[in-house]
C-alpha cells in the first residue's frame, strides 16, 4: 500500500503546485516509460502473458502520444489505449475453469459494465447530450469498457499468488485512467477549466501505477499459475464482492440524479432492468456452482477415506503377517488387543488371548518375569524395556522368546502398553549350535583349542597339571595318498583311540591339523602323564583298518608338567617345544620337557630376525587366489596372500612365519605392504576387481587402521569399494564400543568388510547386528563336511548372511560335491583349490585374460589348479 500512497500524494502535489501544460509533459513522460517498461517485460515472458504485455506497453505509448498532441488527438491515443489493452487483455492466461464459472465471470464482466454505464450515465453521458456536446460522448463509452476490463483484472487477485502486487498496480492503473478521463470529460462539458488539473495529474498516477507495476514484473522471474481447489477458493471473495461493489455505485449515482430532480430515461431504466436480471443469473449460478462444490469436495472426502481404510488395512495386513506378535495390554496386563501373528507363532488364536491378563496365560514360569518388566515400564512413560522368557506353544513345547514393552499410556491413540514379542529359539539354537563348534572340533568332537586352554586355565587352580601334545606321524603321507577323506576318516579313529586311552577326568582335545592334545590333573600329574603317554603310543601303534587298509599311525608326544598356580601358557610351550623334540627322534616315542630344548626356540628367534630384514630387502611376494561367482563361473575378485622368499631357506610358508610376524609385531608393517602391493597390482590389471586382504589383531589395535587404509587408496588410486578387509572374529571378540568406532571409521571409508572363518571362533548373532560387515566367509571346517545332500549348519549360516544383507563367500572347496551343495543352499562367491589354487601375479593376469577353464564334471583344467589342497 505504501507505493500507490506516495503515487497518489505526487499527483496531489503536481495538481496543486504545476500548471496543466506541466502535468501533461510529466505524465507523457512517464506513459512512455510505461511503455519501455512493458518492452522488457516482453523479453522475459512468452505466450498469452507476452501478448498482454504487448497490449499494455503499446496502450501506454498511444496514450504518451495523446498527451504530447494534445486536441482531438489526445482522445483518439485514449481510445486507441482502451481498445488495444482490451483486446490484449483478453488473451491473459486463465486459471483452469468449470463451466458454470466461466459462465459466472461472463455475467460478472456484464453486471460491472452495466453498472458501470448506468453510472457514467448520471455524470457524463448525459450532460454532454444536454451541452451539445456529443463529441466528447465516445471517451466516457471507452471508459466504461476499461473499468470493467480494469475490475475484472483485479477479481484474478488472491493472496498468496506472487503476481499479485502487479496485479493490484495495473487493475488500479487502468481505472483510475477511466475515472480521471471521464472527470475530465465532465469538467469539459461544464467548463471548469481551472480544475482540469486533477484529471491531468490522476492521469499521471495512472501511468505511475502502469510504469511501477511493469518495473516489478522486469524484476521478477516468470510467474506460472497452476491453482489447486484450495487455491481457487479463496479466489471466489474477491471476484463475489467486486461486481455487487460496481452494482453499489451504480444505484448511489442513480440516487443521487433522481434526487437532484432530474428523471428517468430509458437507458437507466434498461439497465437497471438488466441489472436485475444479471443479479438474479448471477445468484442462480452461484447456486450451482456451490453444489458442485460441494459434490467435488465429498467426493474428495470420499476418497480420502477409501484411501485411509485402504491404508489401514495394509497395516493391518503387514502387522498380522509380520514375524513378531503385536499386543496392547492395559495397566493390569488384560490383551486388549492381539494380533493375529500370535497363531503362527506359538498356535494360539487371537480371540484365546484378548480379554484375558497376560501373567494368567504364560503361566507361572514366565508370569513373575513379565509382571516385573510390566511394573517397569508403568513407571517410565515413554520407556522400553526387553526381557527374555519361555512361552508356551500349543503343542505343549516351551520357546524362548524376546519381549519389548513400550509405555504409550499417554499416547491419545494407543492409552495402552504395546508389547512386541518375538520367537527367538531358533536364533538362540544356532547360537548354541555356534558355541558348541566354538568350542568342540567339527571333525572329531573333540575340545578344541579355546576350550582346552579355559580347562586347563581352571585345573591349574586347582591341581598339579601336566600337559601332552601329540602330532601324528605320516599323517601327511595319507592326505597325499588317500586324500582328505581318508585323513579325515584317520583323525576320527585316533580321536576315538585316544577317549579309550584317557580316562576321565582327564581331558583330550584335538587342537588343529593332526595336532592333538591331553590334561592330566591330579597330585602327581608328571607321572601319570608318562604313563598315559605309554598307553597311547601302545594304542597308537595298533594297526587302523581304512578302506580296506591296514594303517599304522604312530604320533611324537611332548610332556610338560607345571605345579598348582603354575602358569599354563609357559606349560603349553614347554610341551609344544618337547613335542618337537620327540618328532625330532623319529615319532612313536615321547619326550619329557628339558631346558636344553629352549635353544630350538632360538632358532625361531633368528627367523623373526631374519623377517625383520625382509620387508627392507624386497623378500616378500604375493600370490593370489580367486574368488568366483557361483552363479555365473566368473572371477569376481582375489584374495592377496603374502610369501615370503627367504635368500637361503627359500620360500618359507605362512605358517612358518606368520606367527611370529604376529607375536612380534611385524605384522603391522607387512599388512601395509601387502596391501598396498595388492591394490596397486588391482589397479595394474585395470578391471573392476574386488581385492580381500587379511587384517590381523595387532593391526587392528595397532595406531589408526583407517589412516593407513585412506593412505593406501590415496598413493595407489584403488577404488575404495573394490577393497575387501578380511577380519577373524578374534578381532571382534572384546566387543567394545573403542572396537566398533574403528570399524565404523573403515566402513566410512567406503571399504568392504568381512568376517572371516566365521563358526570357528566365540561365533555370537551380536557380532552380525552390531558390526557392519558386508561379506560372511564360512571356514573351510564347515565346507569339508559337506556333501551332495548340503548340510543344515551351512545353509543356516548362508540364510543368517543373507537375512542381515551380507554376501556369503564359502572358502576350502576341495570336490564337486561340495560345489554343488554349496550352489543349491544359495552360496554366493567361492574359494577352493577345486576352483585355482593361490597364483604369482602373472600367473593371476593370465587366468584374468583366459577364464576359468571348469568342465561339465567341474574339474579345474587350467594348469595351476591342483587335486589336493596346500596349506596358505
């Protein structure tokens, strides 16, 4: 409002203080800037907008013509602008409209025109007729289309719509160039002369108006008007009230003639007639347009509630079919409602349990448990508390379940206790199934090594110990012979030939390989190991039928004894190095631990010397062994694993220095070489590959492992998510918060992660929901039992994978059969020496150009794939 004020006070100060002849070339001027305006209007708009504009800047510049010429002139240029804006005008784009309100704005324009004329009637017309003047006649006529034109510009107004204030300045613009013209004309036929000031400098405020508003829409980007029904609705007070406005003045003029004394002629008589008549139209139109209004917002209503019973029957669909079962109890544990996903889950139909408290169904076992976490939760608004307790199936059996109870009494929707309730035996099956392999042998069902150690650990508290290691002899020798079915058939046989030999409570445990071990606990432990020693080397030496063959497996036993308290780490190395020793002889024989056997430990001091020279002198080498798509036969990726080529020892194995590289901290410098020669050979064979290396412990706790991953891509230019880290489950063992931010700072980095050799270790559900690993490796342990027909561990640990959106990569496939297993259950990637063996770099290349080469049978038949396996 504050622009039009000031507009309308210039034109004041310009009537009061200049003289006509000063207004005229002031407002001339300013039509023609109008004009210019307009003009770069015009550049900036297209379609009917652009024609607008076009009407609107040639109307000004007719009348910046007409009011320089002066005269007669001057009425033909305002004629001339009447007619060429409202030509123009017509063309504005238009709101999409029904019928009825086109119809209603057709009757508006006529209801305003009407009016219109009847007022300009009264004023103008007619005093000119009776003056003789009807030459001046035609100007009030066009200023009665210009008016109307102007009020039905501004009925488009609406608050909101970005065009507005234009809007307002043109409609505002284009009336008062009506007024003021037919105030002039009147002033003309009365010969008022000295006031022809005020319609000169209302002229000039008019074009004020025209200039403004054409300078706002330059400025302006392009205004597209698509209105919604909301939209439209508010635009129905403006265009309702303007015509009654036009309709007001009309009868106040009329009132005023007829009191003046003057009397009726026909035109007011038709026109008001007429007006009646549109009045009466107008109201009838309005009248159905509302019905259809009001039909289009029920059928709005409508739809809206379809769509709403729609939704909720959707979530009703996706609740009772969900995997856990949804209840609302009241304070006292009454259901108020059940899903009914409870008869999937544990047999009971819905309508068994609503109605009835939830501590009174469960039973006495569970009920306590509830009613506790139910009295927690009631003292928490908002709280959530998750419990675990047994719940009874209608079948009779008892399942482990998992309940969250949410306090949502003072939500308005739910005033209730929600209830989440979740079967989780057969999680909490695997997880056993997992803890039991964690701590037993797969093979023999022996104690591993893991629990070995926490036995020993507990009986050196309690009793002298004594230890036996034991390594079969010409174990090797069979592998090589038979194959691995046979060597695994062998380690059977001495795992039941060693639970004869031992009694209890004794403890046999098989620690890897053919390496076995045994605990003696009791007051003279070193002595009862000697003999047991005996007994099982007698055991031993008893030939073992195989296939039809007769075996003799013979072993080298280490003896080391340590008193209560004695520390069990020392013992075991001491009964590892006696071991040795007793190999050393020739096997079949047991050596008792000896001080003087610590000088072979000095040995391995000067290879862990040796390899600390060997990063520095270029000794290592990678090989490379692929993984391959099960699906499709392709390489995916490799596994980089490090050789070390020692100058006089030759090529070392892993096994052979990988430990010590472990226990002495080297690890750490040759990981970052490994993988740093990894990536860069990955980049070397241009081919988007995904590249596995193994991340150890000490790397993982040693200094900041994300840093030198981020320097290792950065220096070689390997994408980040072609890189793979491979991490036993020892490196998620602790668990910590400290654990889980270093991985989330590799997995930021866009890098793979997977979980190695998983199964084997303190496997645990926890460490899959929390960490966030990409890729699960099933150990080899599991793979060598498999045969045609699968086996359910496996295909339970491929579904766990794929159910927390991890790929699967099976590694240690040896035979056909348990490709094919492992293809049935749905395994993704594979590793195997059935597959390739580890290759140099060159080798890898060639293997890259040429495929791999597996027949119908599924035998490798490209050179480096070998029958048998080898170790890493």
């Amino acid at each position: 409002m504050t622009v039009p004020l000031l507009v309308l006070a210039a034109a004041a100060v310009l009537a009061a203080t200049a003289g006509h002849l000063t207004i005229n070339v002031i407002t001339a001027l300013t039509a023609l800037a109008a004009a210019v305006a307009a003009a770069r209007v015009v550049r900036r708009r297209d379609g009917g907008t652009r024609t607008a504009w076009i009407g609107l800047g040639t109307g000004a510049l007719a009348g910046s013509v007409g009011v320089f010429a002066g005269g007669p002139v001057r009425g033909f240029g305002h004629v001339a602008l009447v007619t060429i804006v409202t030509v123009c005008l017509f063309v504005v784009p238009k709101p999409r409209q029904s019928r009825l309100a086109q119809v209603r704005s057709a009757v508006d324009a006529l209801l305003v025109a009407v009016s219109l004329l009847m007022t300009s009637w009264h004023l103008v017309v007619l005093p000119a007729e009776e003056a003789g003047r009807l030459s001046l006649i035609a100007a009030p006529m066009a200023d009665v289309v210009l008016g109307t034109v102007a009020i039905a510009a501004l009925a488009r107004w609406h608050r909101g719509y970005r065009g507005s204030s234009t809007l307002v300045l043109i409609s505002l613009g284009l009336l008062l160039l009506a007024v003021t013209d037919s105030v002039a004309v009147g002033l003309i036929v009365g010969d008022a002369w000295r006031w022809m000031s005020l319609p000169s400098a209302g002229q000039f405020a008019a074009f004020a108006f025209l200039l403004i508003a054409a300078l706002r829409a330059a400025a302006m980007n392009r205004v597209d008007e698509e209105p919604d029904a909301e939209t439209q609705a508010r635009r129905r007070t403006p265009s309702l009230l303007l015509p009654y406005l036009a309709v007001l003045g009309a009868v106040v003029s009329g009132t005023v003639w007829l009191a003046a004394g003057h009397t009726s002629s026909a035109v007011f008589t038709w026109c008001r007639f007429l007006s009646i008549a549109l009045i009466v139209l107008r109201e009838v139109i309005l009248v159905l347009d509302n019905r259809q209004l009001a039909r289009r917002l029920e059928e709005r209503v409508t739809g809206r509630t379809a769509d709403l019973a729609t939704s909720e029957q959707r979530f009703r669909a996706l609740v009772d079919q969900s995997s856990d079962s949804l209840a609302i109890l009241e304070a006292d544990s009454t259901v108020r409602y059940q899903s009914s996903s409870i008869e999937r889950l544990y047999g009971f139909p819905a309508a068994a349990i609503v109605g009835r408290r939830l501590v009174d169904v469960v039973g006495g076992r569970s009920g306590p448990i509830i009613q506790a976490a139910l009295d927690e939760a009631l003292e928490r608004p908002g709280g959530i508390t998750t419990i675990h307790v047994t719940l009874p199936h209608q079948d009779g059996t008892w399942r482990l379940s998992e309940m969250t109870v949410t306090n949502l009494m003072d939500d308005p929707y739910v005033q209730g206790l929600v209830f989440n309730t979740r079967d989780i035996s057969d999680a909490q099956h695997l997880q056993d199934q997992l803890r039991h392999d964690a701590y037993h042998d797969g093979l023999t069902g022996l104690v591993n090594r893991a629990l070995f150690r926490e036995q020993l650990a507990a009986a050196a508290t309690r009793n002298p110990v004594a230890v036996l290691f034991l390594d079969l002899d010409g174990f090797k020798e069979v592998n090589d012979s038979l194959g691995h079915a046979a060597g695994d058939q062998l380690l059977v046989r001495v795992a039941e030939r060693l639970l004869q030999a031992v009694p209890a409570p004794h403890v046999v445990a098989r620690l890897g390989g053919d390496e076995f071990a045994v605990m003696v606990e009791s007051p003279d432990a070193h002595a009862d190991a000697e003999a047991l020693a005996a007994r099982i080397l007698g055991r031993l030496d008893e030939p073992i039928e195989l296939d039809g063959r007769e075996l003799h497996v013979g072993a080298g036993i280490g003896i080391a004894a340590a008193p209560a308290d004695g520390d069990i780490e020392q013992l075991q190395r001491n009964a590892d190095l006696a071991m040795y020793k007793a190999k050393e002889a020739g096997g079949g024989v047991y050596a008792t631990y000896d001080p003087a056997m610590h000088d072979a430990l000095v040995q391995r001091l000067e290879l862990a010397d040796d390899l600390r020279r060997a990063l520095d002198r270029d000794e290592f080498v990678l090989h490379y062994q692929p993984t391959v798509d099960l699906a499709t036969g392709e390489i995916i990726g490799f596994e980089a694993l490090v050789r070390w080529q020692h100058p006089t020892r030759g090529m070392v194995p892993p096994l052979d220095f990988i430990p010590i590289a472990e226990s002495t901290g080297l690890i750490v410098p040759i990981g970052r070489w490994v993988m740093a020669e990894a990536c860069r050979q990955a980049v070397a064979w241009g081919r988007p590959l995904k590249m596995a290396v193994n991340v150890s412990v000490r790397q993982f706790e040693a200094g900041d492992l994300a840093a030198t991953v981020a320097s290792v891509l950065a220096e070689t230019g390997m994408p980040a998510d072609q890189l793979c880290l491979e991490m036993t489950e020892s490196v998620l063992l602790t668990d910590t918060d400290e654990n889980l931010a270093r991985i989330v700072s590799l997995k930021a980095l866009g890098v793979m992660l997977a979980m190695d050799d998983f199964g084997t270790g303190y496997s645990s559900l926890a460490y899959l929901r929390r960490f966030p690993m990409d890729v699960l490796k099933i150990d080899r342990s599991f793979i060598d039992r498999l045969d045609h027909e699968g086996d359910p561990l496996v295909d339970t640990i491929i579904r766990l994978g794929h159910r927390f959106g991890m790929t699967t990569v099976a590694e240690g496939i040896e035979n056909e059969a348990q490709l094919a297993a492992l293809r049935m259950m749905g395994c993704d990637f594979a590793q195997g020496y059935l597959l390739s063996r580890p290759l140099p770099s060159a080798a890898a290349g060639e293997l890259l150009k040429t495929g791999l080469a597996v027949g119908a049978s599924l035998t490798p038949l490209f050179p480096y794939a070998l029958s048998t396996p080898q170790t890493h």
